[in-house]
C-alpha cells in the first residue's frame, strides 16, 4: 500500500504536512534520517506510516511512558498492531510481548531507553525482523543536548545486533551543534537531515519585565480568556501559585514529578477536558501533552536553557490561533540563573569530599564496594555530613557520569504481590475485615497471574477502588502478609547508589574534562544565552530564537514585545510615564519600604508601572530588594 493511501485509511488525512512526506520517503529507502520538526509539527506521522508500509516491526525508543501508552492505545483503536515494553511491567509481561513481537503480532513496537540494554531484550532483538528504529526526543542522547540521558547512549548496543537496520531520529529542539552530536552518535554513514522552520507565526513571544511576577501573572491570565500552563521552578512554588491562581477566582491545579502516577493522570485529564483553566508545573510536564488550544504559556521563573524555554512555549497555540508565551523576568533572575552553574557543578575538592563521605556514610573501605547496592536517603546524608541538598545531588550526578557510582533517583519500581493461598483457598478465609476482603477483592478484579508470579500493583487505583487512603491499603497489606495470605513487597521510595567500581582513595578520583569541565562550561553558556535573550530588547523575539536553533531570518515577526514596542511611543504614553514616574517617587518620599503591590493604587497600566520601575532602578533613584522598593 502506497504511503498516502495508509495515511487516508488509517488517519483520515488528504495529504501530508511540512516535511512528513520527504521523512517518510528517506526512511522508505532505507537511509538513516534525522528529522527536525517543533512541537505540533507531526512526528509521530513520519514513524507510524512506513511502518504500516513495511515487512517487520518498528522499534520506537523513546523515554516518555506516558505518551507510548497513549500512542498504544490510540493505534489499536485504529486496528493497528501496537504494544509497549517500559518499567514497571513484570518479566512474563515483557516477554509476553517481545514474543508476540518475534512471531509478526506487532508492528510497532514502543520500547523505553532503560530497557534496552537489558539481556532478555537484547536476546529477543536477535530474532525480530526489524524495519527500522526511531529514536524519539533524539536530543536525549547528545551530551551537548539541554536533556541528555546516559541510558539513550544504549541504543549504540541495538545497533551492534542490528546494523543493516536504519534510523529514523526526531526532535524539536536541536542546535547545529547537537544536529552533528545525533548523527555522529547514531552512526549515519553520511548527513542526512530534514528540518521545517522552527517559526510559530500564531504565537507571541512577550518578555515582560515584572517586580511583582504573581501580580502580572493573574492579569495575564485575567486580560487572556483559555487554557493556560503556568510554568515554576520548584514543587513547592507549584503548589503555592496554584492556591494564588485559585484565590483569584480562576480554577487551578498543580503537577509535578513528586505526585503519585494517579494524581499525576486525573489533573492532566481535568486540565486537558478544560474542568481545570490552568495548570500551575514544573519542567515534569509538557512533554507529549496534545492539547493544541493553549492560549498562554507563562513562565514565572526563567528556565536555564532557551532549549527548555523554547520546547516549553511552543505548548501554545498549536491549533492555530493566536497565543502567547509570556517570560516574567527582572534583575533576581539573572542572580538566581547564575548560582545554579555553582550549584550544579560544585569544585572538584567538593565532589571528592561528597564522594569519601559516602564511603563512610557505607562503611566502606578502600578497594572495596564493586557492584554494592544500597538504599539512599540523601536528607539523612546531608543531614550527617552538613551538606546542601542541592550541590550534594549534583556532585553525586557528577561521580555518576564519571563512572564510579550508579546513582538512580527514580527506580520506578512499583509494588508487588503474589498470593501465597491457591485461589479456591481463598474462599476458606475466615475473620477478615470488611477492608481486607475490599483489598483482596480489588487485587483479583484488576490483576491477573497473582497465584502464579509477582504481578505489579498501582496503591493509588487499589485506594480509590476501596474507598480508603493509600496508607490504609498499605497497612492491610501488610497485614495480610504477616497472616501468610500474600507476599508484599513495598514500591521503593528511596533512590539507589551502586558502586560501579571499587571505592578509590580521595586524591585518586578523576572527573574527565568531557564529564566536568566541558558540561559545565556549555551549561554556563545556556544560562548567558537565556539571559541575553531575556534582556535584549532591541531584536525581535522570534528572531532570537530561530538563530540559536541555526536558522537566518532577515524578517520581523510583528507581533512580540520587541516589535510592539517599535511601532513608536505615542505622546500619550509618554506623558503618562512622566506622571507614573512623579507618582511612585511621592509614594517612596514617606521613606519607608513598599510592596510593589502598593503601586496598584496609582491606577497606572501595569506595563508603564514595570517600565518606569525599571528606569528608575537604572537611574538609582530608588533601590529594589525583590518585590521591596524604597528611596536609595
């Protein structure tokens, strides 16, 4: 079947888009392929078509289980064979489906980077016929990439059994010099690149310059009717912005990494079915949400990459219509970035003194450890040690890509049970509780094979089909596994240290330059660049970010802060700065130290308001101290 003829039967679409069709045709014959397209642009397209069109299965590798599970589901409504192999199922799971994968049930085939160097798939890869491999969030395995994942550099492994196998990798976010990194780490025998313009001419890029950043947000969201991502640094300030937003008279909820999986899917869904305006995140969301009538993207803190920016903003509008990706920014920002390098790449004698730390937090001795796993709470840690959390992580993320310790902060090993009664024992129970009979009852209606194997359970689905906390359902299992009914095995919540090689003596670890020095000077030149375009006011928005992504422009975009502001100053607003300006110097005379909320009350816009603050403190005629002003 021709490949416009699946897209008609399967998609229902007369036609492909940008460059969908020149990927498809370079994988189509076999070339390795690297596909450039923003968000909203249709990757997905360029994989699933040729793999309809050709004999075999399609590996796509790719580290965001959520989407791969949406995908699945999604193929198979269509009749698609599709399955998925990730973290969290069990090995008969697994094995279940690579083998229905060996014997032609599947034509594609969703695989997580971290499975992929494991034996029972590297083994089953030998007898797939594969006929090609996609490697989605390509950027993932280029050290110079702003989001680079060691357990992407695996795939060079898939590559060893499969040779003769084509690659297809895509991204949205890429640099010329991550471009070169993808192919040369993926082994293209020779350049072979697609790219469609990064320009979004449907989406404003508005740098607003805010002392009071929560004020300036809720008139945002006030002044633009829609769905809304509010994006923050910190799982605390979530929350906190999200109980703000709400306060306002504007529905809100908050996501991020620390929520429990099912927490995690009911916000995106009432977020995404619009019962919820805005959603108030961290950087742990975004990625493989489809929900293209997102009017505004705000970032209250400044990201540390246009990278991340960029993929971040480009949530909005991707129906179409106009949108808008405002950055709150002012002088704290600059001071804030900066001290995340320090924080992020602590000096060397630090990293070293964390490392012996370690030793002794284990009581392990010099040449000893290889292959040692323990469980590691890093509050204790610093705790006894009188660390930082922050650059303690870091140094451990250091030693980690230096190759001495495994450092896993997220093992994603959910809980298990099997029961330990054959099932028509079960029935013989006598003096359960009304909650352990609810927990027993649940467990055999959602899972199968619990007699026979370990089988993985979700607390959280088992709490809200019993009716009771996750706690309660924790301590009942418990309990019936002190009464011998079942085995629990508890989800892992600490993270993990492995030493990959024996404990070294302090003087005798080395942290290459490509580990050190190199990372850490290109994620100082990420931050300058952030701020640059943060602070440049005189070129336009979008300009400034299609030149980092290696594109020429010689066009304005019309519609950012920066082109706004060239149309000309009417008089009016000028004078109207002149009185603003005579207004908030008669409100310091008093002395004291005021809340940038006060100045709400010279009913001045809050774009002159924030203008004139900003010229002022340039011309130090008054000090600012966060969201403090008062005369110098």
């Amino acid at each position: 079947m021709e490949y416009l003829d699946i897209l008609r039967k399967y998609w229902g679409y007369d036609d492909f888009r940008g460059i969908q069709k020149e990927i498809i045709e370079s994988i189509g014959q076999g070339h390795d392929t690297l596909g450039l397209m923003p968000t909203g642009g249709g990757k997905s397209i360029t994989f699933q078509v040729p793999a309809l069109a050709k004999e075999g299965v399609c590996i796509i590798i790719t580290p965001l289980i959520a989407l791969m599970k949406d995908q699945v589901t999604h193929l198979r409504e269509k009749g698609i064979l599709a399955s998925a192999v990730y973290s969290g199922m069990t090995h008969d799971q697994i094995l279940t489906t690579l083998d229905n994968a060996v014997l032609g049930g599947v034509k594609l085939l969703y695989v997580s980077p971290e499975r992929l160097a494991s034996k029972l798939f590297l083994t089953k890869l030998c007898h797939l016929n594969v006929s090609f491999i996609t490697v989605d969030e390509a950027h993932c395995i280029s050290q110079w990439g702003y989001d680079f994942r060691p357990s992407y550099l695996a795939i060079s492994e898939v590559r060893k059994v499969k040779p003769d196998v084509p690659i297809l990798a895509l991204t949205a976010t890429a640099t010329p010099e991550v471009v070169e990194d993808i192919q040369r780490r993926l082994g293209f025998p020779e350049p072979n690149v697609f790219s469609m313009s990064f320009e979004r001419k449907n989406l404003a890029y508005v740098v607003r310059k805010a002392h009071d950043k929560i004020g300036e947000m809720v008139h945002i969201l006030k002044s633009v009717p829609g769905s809304s991502i509010v994006y923050v640094r910190s799982r605390k300030r979530a929350k906190e912005m999200a109980a703000m937003i709400n306060k306002e008279g504007i529905s809100a909820t908050f996501y991020h990494a620390g929520l429990e999986p099912l927490v995690k899917d009911m916000r995106q869904h009432d977020w995404q079915g619009d019962r919820v305006r805005v959603m108030v995140a961290t950087n742990a969301f975004g990625m493989g949400i489809d929900k293209p009538d997102v009017r505004t993207v705000i970032h209250i803190d400044c990201p540390d990459s246009i990278e991340a920016y960029f993929q971040e903003a480009g949530r909005a509008g991707r129906d179409g219509r106009k949108s808008y990706a405002v950055l709150l920014y002012n002088n704290s920002d600059s001071q804030k970035l900066k001290r995340r390098v320090s924080d992020n790449y602590p000096d060397r004698e630090y990293i070293r003194n964390v490392y012996d730390s370690l030793a002794y937090y284990y009581q392990m001795a010099e040449g000893d450890g290889y292959g040692v796993t323990h469980e590691f709470d890093i509050d204790k840690f610093c705790r006894t040690y009188r660390y930082f959390p922050v650059p303690a992580d870091a140094a451990l993320r250091i030693l980690d890509r230096a190759g001495y310790i495994a450092y896993d902060t997220d093992p994603r090993a959910a809980a298990r049970v099997m029961f330990r009664l054959e099932r028509h024992e079960l029935y013989r129970l006598h003096n359960c509780s009304p909650r352990e009979e609810a927990v027993i009852t649940s467990l055999l209606r959602n899972y199968g094979g619990l007699f026979s194997d370990y089988c993985f359970i979700d607390e959280n689905l088992i709490a809200m089909d019993c009716k009771l906390t996750i706690d309660d359902v924790y301590i009942v299992l418990k309990t019936l596994r002190e009464r011998n009914i079942l085995d629990f095995i508890p989800r892992r919540k600490m993270p993990y240290i492995t030493y990959i090689q024996r404990r070294e003596a302090h003087d005798r670890v080395v942290l290459p330059k490509e580990v050190y020095e190199d990372r850490k000077e290109q994620y100082s030149r990420r931050i300058e660049l952030m701020l640059r375009y943060a602070q440049d006011d005189s070129r336009c928005r979008s300009r400034q970010l299609l030149e980092y992504f290696g594109e020429k422009r010689t066009d304005d975009c019309r519609q950012c802060d920066v082109c706004i502001g060239k149309r000309g100053t009417p008089p009016e607003s000028s004078d109207k700065a002149s009185a603003c300006r005579d207004a908030i110097l008669a409100l310091l005379a008093d002395g004291q130290r005021h809340h940038v909320t006060d100045l709400r009350s010279l009913e001045y816009p809050s774009a002159v308001i924030d203008a004139t603050l900003a010229q002022l403190t340039e011309d130090e005629q008054l000090r600012c101290d966060g969201c403090w002003i008062q005369l110098p």
